[in-house]
C-alpha cells in the first residue's frame, strides 16, 4: 500500500512549493521581516518584481497619481504586504495549474488558498491577533497536500476513493478508508520537511478536524485556520469532490464566535480580497466548470 513517505519522495512528480515561500514562511513563523532579504528576493526574480510594482501602483494604494519604482513600491508596500505578495504569487505558481484531481477547475485551488490565507488572517485579526501572520500562512498551506497527491495519483485519485464513498462520510475520511491517510496528512508531512514549525504543521494537519479544547493537540491556530477553510468552502472557492461535506467543529463555532453573520460579512471580505488579489498578480483564471 501507498505510504505519505512514497508520495514524498515521488521525485520529479511532486510539485514543489518554491524556496521563496519556505523563506517567507519561515520569516513570518519567527516574527522577523528581514526587509534586506526580502529585497533581495524581490530584485532576483523579475515576475515577483512586477507583481510588487502593481501591487503598490494600484488604485487599493493610492497609486493612481503617480507611477512609484521597485524601491519605492518597497517602502510604500511595507514587510507585511511585501511578504503577502510573495508568497501569493509564488503560491499561483505553484497550485495555479493544480486541482483537477479533486474535481476543481484550473486556478481553483489557488483561489482557495488565498482565501484560506486570507479568512484564517481576519479571523486571527478578531479572535487572536498575535496570530494573524502565523494563521496566514497556515491558511495558504492547508491544502498543499492535495498538489502532491494529485503529481502521484493524477487523475485516478477520485477512482481510488470512490469504492469508499458513502454518505455518512466525509471526504477526509473517504480518503483513510482508502489509502490509510488523507491529504492534510500529507501536507503536514510537507511542511515538517520544510522545515516549517510545528504549530503550523499541526494547522495543517487538523485543519478539516480540530481537536476540541481538552484533547492532545489542540490549538487556536488550528481552530481558527478550520473556520476559515469552512468560510471558503460557503464562498463556493474550491468546492470539487469535497463538496460541501464538511461541518464547523462546534468548539470552534462557540470560541471564535462564527455565528452566521459574521460568517457572511468574512465571505464578503475573502471574495473581495481574492478578486483583488488575481487582478495584481494577473493570478491564473479560473476555467471550466467544476467537475
């Protein structure tokens, strides 16, 4: 039987998160914007540079009176952003192409991703600011997992799972049945070879299934990173054969105070962040319909 480690080493067939996104990850998990490093990145990849200078000349900036060069859209923008941008860009790169496996239409993934990154932020914003940055990034990476899947399994993914299908269970759970793991394990996997801290790995683990307050594993970042997860789902971001087949742990519900209209003004706030986000980074559109 297939093993998390076999889909590891699948070599070539494993798409790869870039360096870039480890680095900023990385920077962001320390709590450290190293702005040197980050201008560095910025001057030696010229995609990422274009995607900074309209990013920081867009009308969300104020950039429409003037037109600001990499160095100036450096200062204007500030770490944070800087780092979003990176990290964004790089991501499309990474799962713009992906998700077909899972029934999504080309850029689909993407989308969720950045959603996910951006509803774990608002959430953490509200519920516990000191982890907005770290929930970020935790958000972007839930799903990793399903890009080394799909480079292993391509397309006969779904037929694996299907035998296992039932309507008393979820789709992670389909994926144990079948396989003996689900892809939040694999992306936890990804993550600890990364380097990536353990609260982050931990996020991406539980993220579809968060232990509640009195069991071994349990976290805010975790909690918060499954709320957003559900936010993209409800805004109809990346919903393939997962479906809609998922439910808000009630712990989760009660803690972070996700009644329905605080759920449907952070719906709101995803799409609209999403819709900028692929208008500054010329991010891959969303094709086909969805399977």
């Amino acid at each position: 039987m297939v093993s998390v480690n076999d889909i590891l080493k699948a070599g070539d067939r494993l798409a790869a998160m870039p360096t870039t996104v480890m680095r900023v990850s990385a920077m962001i998990a320390a709590g450290k914007a190293d702005g040197r490093e980050i201008e560095r990145i910025l001057k030696s990849d010229d995609v990422l540079a274009a995607a900074v200078l309209r990013r920081a000349n867009s009308v969300a900036y104020g950039g429409a009176a003037r037109t600001f060069d990499l160095r100036e859209s450096i200062v204007r923008l500030g770490s944070r952003n800087l780092m979003h941008v990176i990290m964004e860009q790089k991501s499309a790169e990474a799962l713009g192409s992906g998700g077909s496996a899972f029934g999504l239409r080309r850029g689909a993934l993407w989308r969720s991703a950045v959603g996910g990154a951006v509803g774990a932020e608002l959430i953490a914003r509200r519920a516990a600011p000191e982890l907005a940055e770290l929930a970020y990034v935790a958000g972007l990476l839930r799903d990793i997992g399903k890009v080394a899947i799909e480079a292993f399994f391509g397309d006969d993914y779904i037929r694996l799972l299907a035998p296992h299908s039932s309507a008393d269970r979820t789709f992670v759970q389909c994926e144990r049945a079948a396989l003996g793991f689900d892809h939040a394990e694999v992306g936890a996997a990804m993550v600890v070879a990364w380097g990536l801290p353990d609260l982050l790995c931990n996020a991406v683990r539980r993220h579809h299934e968060p232990p509640p307050p009195d069991q071994p594993g349990h976290d805010m970042l975790a909690d918060i990173v499954h709320a957003a997860d559900a936010v993209c789902l409800w805004a109809g971001l990346a919903v393939g054969h997962d479906g809609l087949a998922y439910t808000v742990a009630p712990h989760v519900r009660q803690r972070l105070g996700l009644t329905r209209h605080e759920a449907e003004i952070e719906i709101a706030q995803v799409w609209t962040a999403v819709r900028e986000i692929e208008q500054s980074l010329n991010a891959p559109a969303v094709q086909e319909k969805s399977a």
